[in-house]
C-alpha cells in the first residue's frame, strides 16, 4: 500500500527524476470519460514508464473544457494526496503485468482505459486488460480511467 492508500504497481530501483514508486488508484475514476481536446494536437506526450505526470500536465495546459480523462486524475484528492494523474501508455502496461495478471486492481476487461499518451490530434493511445494490448483509438469515445501517482 502507497501513501495514497493505492496498490504500488512498480518500484524502478532509485530515486532519479525524484520518485522511486508507482502507485494506482484501488478503483476507477471514471467509467465512462473522454480523452479530450479532439482536434487539438498536445505536442510532447510520451509513452515511457516516468512520463504520465508530465503527460496530464501537458494535456491540462493545453485542453479547453470542463470534464476530460486527464483533467479527472490532475484533479483527483485521494487517499490525503493531490499528485494523481493520468498514465503513460507504458504505465498502463506496468499496471497490466504487476496487477491485473496477479489478480489486484480490479480492473474491467470488458472495456478500454484512457492513457495520455497522444498518438495525433484526434487519436489517443489506450489499454485493454482483457488481453494487455494497447490500440490507439478517437479521442472523443467514453472509455474507463485510473489515475496513478509517483512518489
């Protein structure tokens, strides 16, 4: 259990970059939110492991509207924190191999989870747990979101 009273899903060995650990949220944020900013190109999003905070930040800065997949986690208080935000398309997949295959998270595999890893202006990379893939997608459907934190 992380500080926030999450599932820590990976430890990367050291503290360069000022976190050591990943933690997710126990349950979903949304189960039915869209990526957001559809026509809007968000430059600098990555898939990397490390890069999701940035990520939601990016999105946040660059995105006009009130409900979006992004704006939910960077707005998310849990567990006595406020650093949520939404994972990197690789981050999901560390949640994928460390949780959902050891049976923790709780995670519905009949539907898609958000990444913010942009893929061009209106698509957007997401996950599926049913089988730990990781398609790209429109950015306007209502798909599932869990926020994550670093620490």
């Amino acid at each position: 259990t992380g500080p926030g009273g999450g599932i820590v899903f990976f430890n990367k060995g050291n503290t360069n970059g000022g976190w050591q650990y990943l933690e997710s949220a126990t349950s979903d944020q949304s189960t039915g939110i869209a990526w957001g900013c559809y026509g809007t190109s968000i430059p600098g999003t990555q898939p990397t492991v490390g890069s999701g905070e940035v990520n939601t930040s990016l999105i946040v800065a660059g995105c006009n509207g009130a409900g979006f997949a992004a704006k939910l986690c960077n707005d998310l208080v849990s567990g006595g924190q406020s650093d949520w935000f939404l994972p990197s398309r690789d981050e999901l997949n560390l949640m994928y191999e460390n949780m959902h295959l050891n049976s923790q998270g709780n995670f519905n595999t009949s539907h898609y989870y958000w990444s913010s890893t942009e893929y061009a202006n209106t698509i957007a990379w997401n996950f599926y747990f049913a089988n730990g893939t990781a398609p790209y997608n429109n950015k306007s459907p209502a798909y599932y979101v869990r926020a994550v934190r670093a620490f």
